[in-house]
C-alpha cells in the first residue's frame, strides 16, 4: 500500500513540475473567433494570396513541412529586411494547425539572429465561424528580448484582427501602406 502511496506522490509531484515549467515559459497567447468557415481561414493562412489578403503585402508561401513562409511587410526593402525573410513552416496538421519559426522585425538586430515558434491552431466554432488561437514561444530574456516580446505581444493583435476583418470586409487594402513604405525609401539616405 505504500508504495501506491509513493507512487501517487511522485505523479502529483511530477505533475506539479510540469505545471511549474510550463508555467515558466514565456509565451504569447492570442485568439480570435474569425465570421468564415474553417476551410477559407485555413487558405487565408496557408496561401500567398491569403496571407496577402490580411498579414502582409507581399509573401512566399509553400505550405508544407519546411516550406517557406515569408512575410514581407516592407517588400521595397533589401532582402534580410523585408520583415520575416527567410521563414519556414516546421508542421502543418491540415485543417487543424500550424507551425512555423518567426524573427524579430529588422529594427532589433541581436534578437533577429535568433529564431522563436509559432503555432496557430484553428477549430470551427460552427459552420461559418473558426476559432483561431497563436502561442509564440522560444524567447530569451533581457536586452532586445523583451523588447521583441512586446513587440509581438501588440502585433499579433492586429494580424488576428485583421484576419477578421479580411474576413468580414475583404482583402486589407495596402495602398497607403506601400505609398508610405515609397516616401520612407526614397527620403532615406543612399547607401
């Protein structure tokens, strides 16, 4: 009988430490109930032309393991400044998830070298609406860290709100994006 009793111990123990570790790490955890059925949110996700539709104005988009996801929010930019260059999905569960590692914006070169995860899941909540839910992790401490993590902590806000209203009203219009990106250009310095 003791040793059931040990044996529970450990398993609560081990379960509280779990628990603790987990709660240790540093994440982002965002959600947005999306009006669209599972299948569009999925290509808005999923496609160059849906990514473009909510996320940025331009993108490369291989959905499959190890597959490009290039998010170009400056695409006047030179390469390795464009936003998430070099980006790749790690998994993809069709439908249900999927995964892919993320850097800092180019204004935060240290944290940028580095790599965090995201994962985006999606579950229809009825026919015509789906459940998005995003947990970034992977992050440092201190320095361009946490200034990265407040970064994103905001941003991804407004790509899930954006990803409603693509969904409600259309494709974002990036034309005073990228107007705004022009005049930004061409007053910069030549290098």
């Amino acid at each position: 009988m003791r040793f059931i009793a040990l044996g529970v111990s450990c398993a609560l123990l081990l379960t509280a430490l779990a628990d603790r570790a987990a709660a240790l790490e540093r994440s982002i955890d965002k959600e947005a109930v999306v009006a669209a059925p599972l299948a569009a949110v999925w290509q808005s996700w999923t496609t160059k032309a849906g990514i473009e539709g909510f996320f940025a104005p331009e993108a490369e988009v291989d959905a499959r393991v190890g597959g490009a996801f290039h998010i170009h929010m400056d695409p006047l930019a030179e390469p390795g400044m464009k936003g998430a260059d070099d980006m790749h999905f790690m998994a993809l569960q069709p439908m249900q998830m999927i995964s892919f590692d993320w850097n800092a914006p180019p204004s935060l070169p240290e944290a940028r070298r580095q790599r965090t995860f995201v994962v985006v899941r999606f579950a229809p909540v009825d026919d015509n609406s789906t459940r998005v839910t995003l947990h970034h992790v992977g992050w440092g401490d201190g320095g361009e860290w946490d200034k990265t993590y407040a970064y994103f902590d905001r941003a991804w806000g407004r790509v899930l709100e954006n990803l409603q209203k693509r969904h409600a009203a259309g494709p974002v219009d990036r034309t005073a994006w990228m107007e705004s990106l022009r005049k930004a250009h061409a007053a910069a310095p030549a290098r």
